[in-house]
C-alpha cells in the first residue's frame, strides 16, 4: 500500500535538513556574538618612552604609561539594549526564512498531490482513448467510419501521451525541488487525501500576523532599533574619559615617580553628524514599518477574495465523484448504439475537461489557504 507520508511529516523533514535554514540558524548566533562584541571595553593602551642625555649629570630615563579609556555609564546601557535588539532581528530574519521555506514546500507538496491525481485521471482517458482507437479501426475495416474519424483518434491519442509525458516531468520537476529544500534528502511522497485545510476570518489572521508575523516584527524591532541609535548617538556627544597608570624610571641620583594620568576627550567633530544620521535613520524606519504593515493587510485581503472566489467555484463542481458511473453509463450507449462515436467522443472529453478544471480549481483554492496561513507554519 501507499505510505500515508503527510504534509506535517514533510515540513518537520525540511525545516530539519534544510542547509540554508542550518545556515542561516548558525549565522544568527554569530551575529548576535557581534552585536555584544560592539559593547566591550576599549583596549588597554601600553607606551614606554626611553630616552638617554648627553650633557654633564644627565643620564637615562624611562616613562611607562598604562592607559583606560571609558565612556559614561549610560553609552554601554544604551549600547547594551541596541545589542539585545539587534539579536531579536536576527532571530526574525531566520523566522521569517524557515516560514518562507516551509510555505514553498507546502505549496510544492500541494501540486504535486494535484499532479497524482491528475496522471491518474489521464492513464484512465488514455484507456478510454485506446478502446476508441480499436473501435474505430474495427468500424474503418468495415466501412462505417472515415479515414478522418481514424485519424482524429490517432492524433488525440498522440497529444494525449504528450500530455502525459509533460504531467510526468513536472513531477519529477516538483520532487527534485522538494528534495533540494529537504537538504538532498529522499522524501517518501505518494498520493495521500490531504484534508481541506480551514481558515479563520479576516481581521483574526490579520491582527495574527500584525502581532506574531517575523517579517513585520523584523520592521517593528528596526524601528525600536533606530530609536535607540539615536539615543546612543545623543549619548556619544558626552565627552570620553581617559584614565591611566605612569611610572618613571630615573637615574640613580634622581627619585622615581609614579602617578595617574586623566585626560577628556570632546567629540567636537566625530559626532557632529551622527545625530543626524541617526534621526534620518529612525524617520525611514518607522515610514517602512507601515508601509509593511499596509502591504500585508493589502496582500491579505487579496488572498481572502481569491479564497472566496475559488471556494464558489468550487462548489459548483460538487457531485463529479462519480465519474466512473458516467463513463460506464456512456461506454454502454455507445456499444447499444444509442449514441454515435462522435457523440461519445465529445461527451467523454467534456467529462474530463471538467474534472481537469476541478482540480486545478482545487489546487489553488489550496495553495492560497497555505499562503493565508503562512503566519501559522
């Protein structure tokens, strides 16, 4: 029998092996470190001076100077939150990425199921087509079908294997992506009725996504982040302090001396312009933060129209299950003599014009749902 491999099983797969989502979970450890490392005190600052004399009672001396400088309490707090801030972007960045990856796996799974079907429904009208090639060859021999009925079969039958044969290659198309995003792993996809997936209203998804969704919250948390650049850039126009050790080495006539160095350094220019940089910087991030928000709740009420659409055609499809009886109830007109070939022919492919149109219907009544639902991977 068929191995009842879900959807849910294939997306813990890919999530799992995916090597960009490995990638990319590794790259925001890294990023978070280099955003503490930013943080850090400045190094030490080590200088020795040696000098000799030339004139009468002059000898050697020696200065060594160990050094410190330190900003004010208030540039490492404020530094220390942009640090926190930044490790939550990351993380939202890589959300936003496996979410991203997760909806092309459902998406890709959701056709190819559509596909199976699809072959089926083809292997069945290449069954159909078969029996009415013999049957026209049959009535040709004794005189009751054309050279042109003969032929229409034959080139039907051409097109049809080519349909076939397209079908085939577009699954294995799907199922080569399916298994590059699943690390190169093998997945054990058959045929298997996925139920319909539900959806819930409107503003319920939409507030969903404005309060969980990585990629907003990634333009949220640039913007809290903007402000706290700024105020750390506020804080850098505080002057620096310098504090050190001196030690000087003198002659043996002469005493040797120790002390503290201090010294202040006044960002009169290095800050000059970074406020203002900064201010910008926080004017763009807010603007981005709601044209985000504007264009998810846009695409959002696009997919729910779509969805709606869909979902009504949909319905008027209902009660084509029975396919089979129709083609049996046909098949036996048609061998009574109650119906011409040209008739059967015509029916026949009616029929399966519009199961084919069912299930591409199908399909992307699905795959919008899975993008409606994308905030819930």
């Amino acid at each position: 029998g068929w191995s009842q491999t879900t959807l849910s099983d294939i997306l813990q797969s890919v999530e799992r092996n995916n090597v960009s989502l490995q990638a990319a979970r590794e790259n925001v450890k890294a990023q978070s470190l280099e955003a503490r490392v930013g943080n850090s005190l400045e190094d030490l600052t080590i200088s020795y001076d040696h000098l000799w004399g030339s004139g009468n009672g002059l000898g050697q001396n020696g200065e060594l100077t160990v050094s410190q400088e330190f900003l004010f309490p208030t540039v490492y707090a404020r530094r220390n939150k942009l640090a926190g801030n930044m490790a939550l972007r990351y993380e939202n960045e890589y959300l936003d990425l496996r979410q991203q990856t997760l909806l092309e796996a459902k998406v890709l799974f959701i056709e190819l199921q559509s596909l199976y079907k699809r072959e089926k429904l083809l292997k069945s009208r290449l069954s159909s087509n078969t029996y009415l090639q013999k049957l026209y060859d049959k009535r040709y021999e004794e005189g009751d079908a054309t050279v042109l009925d003969k032929m229409r079969i034959d080139n039907e039958l051409l097109i049809l294997r080519e349909t076939m044969s397209e079908c085939r290659m577009r699954m294995i198309e799907l199922e080569k992506r399916l298994r590059s995003l699943n690390g190169g792993e093998e997945l054990d996809i058959q045929p298997i009725d996925e139920p319909m997936e539900s959806y819930r209203s409107y503003d319920e998804t939409l507030s969903d996504y404005e309060t969980y969704a990585p990629q907003l919250l990634s333009y949220k948390l640039r913007q809290e982040g903007s402000e706290l650049d700024l105020r750390l850039s506020r804080s850098k126009a505080i002057p620096k302090i310098e504090l050190g050790y001196r030690h000087e080495y003198g002659t043996a006539e002469r005493d040797r001396f120790n002390g503290v160095t201090t010294s202040l350094s006044i960002p009169l220019f290095s800050n000059r312009h970074n406020v203002k940089r900064a201010q910008a910087a926080r004017t763009a991030a807010v603007l981005e933060a709601q044209a985000a928000t504007i264009e998810c709740a846009s695409t959002l009420s696009e997919l729910y129209a779509k969805a709606e659409l869909l979902k009504e055609t949909l319905s008027e499809y209902e009660g084509l299950h029975a396919q089979d009886d129709y083609y049996r109830v046909l098949k036996k007109a048609l061998d009574g003599g109650e119906i011409t070939i040209t008739e059967y022919f015509a029916e026949i492919y009616a029929l399966y014009d519009v199961i084919e149109s069912r299930y591409r219907i199908e399909t992307e009544y699905r795959t919008v749902i899975a993008s409606i639902n994308m905030i819930y991977l």
